[in-house]
C-alpha cells in the first residue's frame, strides 16, 4: 500500500463525503471487478458510519454489490477527471476492459476484498445492510463503513487539506454532460472553531 | 416573487443537488415555520425526481416534515454562510426565534404552503414518499420534487453559472465544525458536450 495511505478514523469517516464530492463506487464478485462513478453517494450516520448510493438496475457493477455483499465509495480528484468520466460513461457490458481503458488501476488493503481505484484521496469500504424494498423501488444501497483510509497528502487528521494542496487534489462534483466543478476555497464562520 | 426566479424544469430539478450542496431544509405546519441546515441530502431520482434527506428524530423541522408531509430543499450560497451556519446550529426548542435571530426571510410560491428562504440559489418542494421504516431506521426521508425554482443569476437552462456570477454565489459544501468549501472552478472532460 502507498505509504501516504493512512486508515481514517471510522468516525470522522462521514467527512470524506460530507461536502458532496462525486465518488467512484467499486465492487467485486467471483473475479470480476468492476468500477463506477456515481454522484447520488451520501453520508447517512456517524457512529457506527453508513451511506447511502444509487445504482441504477443497468449498471453491472449492480450485480457485483448485490452478490458480494459489499462496495467500496472512493474519492477521486482533479487529476483523475477523465478517468472518472470515462468510468461514467461506459459499461462493461459494452466494454470489458472498460476499468483498463480508463487508465484506473485497481489495489487491496490487507484484510479486505473489495477491489480500489489507485490515485484517489479517499476509500470507503463498506458492507451493505440489505434493505431490499429500498434497492428495488428506488435502487438505494444502504452501506456500513467497515474500513476507511486517506491519502495523507489531501486528508490528515478529519480534515481536507484543499487550500495547501496541489489543485490536482481537488474533490469532483459533477453536473451533467461531461461538465464538472472541483471544489474551492474554504469559507469558515466567524467565532466558530 | 422576486422577478429573477424562474421555475426549473421538474427532470433538470436533479442538477440543482447533483454537485452535493449543503442544503436549508425548511417546513410548516399549523402555523408554525422552521428551517435546518443539513448537508445529507442527495438526488434520487431523475423524472419523476426525487431526493433524500436525512432529519435527525431530536430536529424540530422533523415533526413539521411529518405531520405536513412536505418540505423544502433550498440550495443557499456563500453571501449566506453565517445564515446557514446559525440555521444549524440552534434549535427551535432551545431558541423560539432561531430563524428569525439567523437573518433568514422566508416567502411562498403561489400554490404552495411550503416556505422558503429569500436569497438562496435555488428551491425543490417536495412531497413525502412515506416510508416509516426508513424514517424510523435511518432518520432517511424521501421526497418527490413537485416544485423548483432557481435565481437566474446563478442557475438557468439547467446549468449553473458558478464562473461568471459574483463569488457571493458559490454553493455551501459544509466539513464540520463552522467549516465550509465553496465550490470551485469548472472541470470539462475533454470531447464531451
């Protein structure tokens, strides 16, 4: 494992998604991995850490999540913007090699099995809680945060490290067609700590 | 209504959430208006669009989201980051005045009895999609947007314009602790459209 890589606090988990960012969501069933972007992800509880995402009945990342039983939610950056689009963009049902092509190379924390993209600023690997009214009216996945890391260059210690960092490091927050914002500057309350 | 708020068309209404705003969550019943702050609000679906939120058992908005069975999502901007920040942190338990102490204004659209805070980005009413487990659960609650609106200045056409209005227009993406991003510059992946 990169040697920035370091395990987040399960319950400062919730921060890597608390300001909205477009994630990659990985799964792996069988010795078939697949990844997918995916901008409806969310916080859903501190302590002990869950999430929400959709993942619509035509993604074949799906069937990886509903077998294996588990997901991860990644968080990729500026650096990674073409490889984020390309992983939303393409199906593997069209494109086998559509993880290869995009350039993601995959990695695996000791202990885990659910496959992760290099390069990312932050990792969530979570284990569903099956609620399977939620997933098949609304293709809403329910995860508990089992395992949380960072890369200590953009996140260290709760807190996001944008305004010191290379601006390679900023959060994606998707619009539609290809159009994407990164995330700005920091805007902090006054008299708050 | 002021004469820079337009209606959003209801399957573009997603993309006023897509990008992963921290949100103000207001509601009404007999008689009596509260508005939160809550950064755990994401889309769910596109048309019919719906939305989730999560609105903790121990906030006052929660019992006027449930006995209404109807609220608001307002997208607020960075002229109004002390608002939010005050909208969510006090309660209306503790401080009978709170959105009034916050600074926010609150208006109404004709044909809706949802009320709104003047100055915001944009506005989704939404229906409750009953679901008691969830609620119970998760504190997750699930609306179908039967309204939106956006200020022209910052959104029209169904895309932001976070590049060319002025700074005081950037979305909120809160991390904790009185600590928030505004969003960034734009990212666009080269060859879409």
């Amino acid at each position: 494992m990169d040697e920035n890589i370091r395990s987040v606090e399960l319950h400062k988990a919730y921060r890597l998604l608390n300001h909205g960012p477009t994630v990659l969501v990985s799964s792996s069933y069988a010795g078939a991995d697949n990844v997918m972007a995916a901008a409806w992800a969310c916080a859903l509880d501190f302590s002990p850490p869950k999430v929400t995402v959709v993942i619509d009945k035509t993604a074949q990342t799906r069937q990886l999540v509903e077998k294996s039983g588990y997901f991860a939610l990644q968080i990729p950056n500026a650096g990674q913007l073409e490889l984020t689009y390309a992983l939303g963009n393409s199906s593997l049902g069209d494109t086998p090699d559509k993880v290869e092509r995009s350039g993601a190379k995959l990695f695996k924390i000791d202990g885990f099995d659910t496959p992760l993209v290099e390069g990312c600023s932050g990792w969530l690997i979570c284990k569903i809680i099956p609620e399977p009214h939620n997933q098949t009216t609304y293709d809403l996945f329910i995860g508990e945060v089992i395992g949380a890391w960072a890369d200590t260059r953009i996140f260290e210690n709760g807190h996001w490290k944008f305004e010191t960092a290379e601006p390679r490091w900023r959060s994606l927050h998707y619009l539609a067609g290809g159009h994407f914002y990164a995330i700005g500057d920091p805007l902090v309350v006054s008299g708050s700590n």
